[in-house]
C-alpha cells in the first residue's frame, strides 16, 4: 500500500513538473516566434531599399522610408524578446545576448537611431546612396562573421526565404 501511494505521488509530481517544462517552453517558443517574426518584418522591409543599392531595382523613396519605418519599428521590440527562458529552443541568437547584453541593447539603439537618422536624411537617390550604406553597416553590430549576436546577414536572409 505504501509503494503505491509513493508510486502515486511520483507520478503526480512528475506531472506537475511536466506541466511547468510545458509551460516554460510555451513561453521560450512564443519571445522566440515574436523575435523572428519581428527579424522576417525588418528583412523583408530591407529588401526593396538593399536591391535598389546594388542597382537590382530602381529608386524607389516611397519603399526606402517604409523600409526605414518598419526597421524601427521592429527593432524596438527587441530587447524584450530575448528574455532568460529564450536561451534554447529554435533559434540562432547567440550566447552572447545574454553575457553581453548592454552590448545588445547598444547596438539596437544604434541600429534604430541609424534608421531614424536614414530617414530623415534620404530625400532623393543621391542622398540614399550616400545614407543606405550607414544603416546596412548599423546591421553589422549585431550579425557578424564572428563574435556577434547572431549570424552573418546573409545567413540570416537565406534562413528567412
């Protein structure tokens, strides 16, 4: 009678703990789906503005400030999708949000205020040719080919299509 009630109790613990793993995870998941999506919005609003700077599509200001609006928008909601419980799941952030993570919010406050600077400069091609450059680069604080927060750019792109 005793073996059963522990064997009872186990199985009841086991399954609050279950619950909670579950619940953990449901909330890893859901900063990891939120902070994706916001990357997918930023790339997909970079798309238009990157191709016109390689000369791919023609200049286009009405899709370069969208483009520009949307990177701030999105990137301001960064910083609170990276909480403790994200560390592991479906993701490619790198460790290094976490140890490093006044770096972190230092490069999303450069990327938006390099945006927000962008598009209040850009008023024609010949401005967006010389401003576009500074926000790829501002990109760069975070995806690099080594020690950054997450991987290269164009690694990011091509897991995104």
């Amino acid at each position: 009678m005793l073996r059963r009630a522990a064997v009872i109790a186990a199985l009841g613990i086991g399954a609050i703990l279950g619950t909670r793993t579950i619940i953990a995870y449901a909330q890893n998941s859901d900063a990891i789906t939120q902070r994706r999506a916001a990357m997918t919005n930023i790339a997909k609003a970079g798309t238009p503005p990157f191709k016109m700077s390689k000369g791919e599509e023609p200049f286009d200001l009405a899709k370069v400030q969208a483009g520009l609006k949307t990177y701030q928008t999105e990137a301001a909601k960064l910083k609170d999708l990276f909480p403790d419980n994200s560390k592991t799941g479906d993701t490619d952030a790198s460790p290094k949000i976490w140890t490093a993570r006044s770096d972190f919010n230092a490069a999303i406050d450069t990327f938006i205020a390099t945006a927000k600077s962008a598009a209040a400069a850009i008023k024609d091609e010949a401005s967006f040719k010389a401003e576009y450059p500074k926000v790829v680069r501002s990109c760069g604080g975070c995806h690099k080919d080594a020690d950054g927060f997450s991987p290269r750019l164009a690694d990011s792109f091509k897991k995104m299509k």
